[in-house]
C-alpha cells in the first residue's frame, strides 16, 4: 500500500489523476451513535479543534486513486 499524499482541491493534480473516496453516513435515527458523538465532542472541547456537524459526520472506507470512474458502482 502507497502512503497517502493529501491534496487540496486547488492544487494542481496530475493530467488524469482522480480520487475516489467511500464513506459510510451513519443513520440519524442511530441513538447509541449519536451518544457516542457527543461523548467524543465533550472530551475533544478542552482542544483547540472544531468537530464537524452531525449533518457532515461519516467514516472514511476506503481511498482509491486507481479505479476509473467508470468502473465504480453507486451503492446504498
């Protein structure tokens, strides 16, 4: 596995390179979850971060820069 060299989107990629991410959106009914966020943003308060929105909340499965877009299937 290569080491993962983060991009900005204004940054110049390479002709042809893309980026495929695939995230996993928890449901919004999930009521452990959600008691397991707040938990999380109470004990991250005290740092000098800003915790992301529920409505942004997801979990990052796989990064893939090799996959034509054309072969990639939308799934639920």
């Amino acid at each position: 596995m290569k080491p993962f060299v983060f991009q900005h989107a204004q940054d110049v990629w390479p002709e042809g390179e893309t980026l495929l991410h695939v995230y996993l959106t928890p449901h919004d009914q999930d009521r452990e979850l959600a008691a397991l966020v707040a938990r999380g943003r109470a004990v991250l308060r005290e740092f000098p971060i800003t915790c992301v929105e529920d409505r942004w909340l997801h979990i990052t499965v796989v990064i893939n820069r090799s996959s034509e877009k054309t072969q990639v299937k939308h799934a639920t």
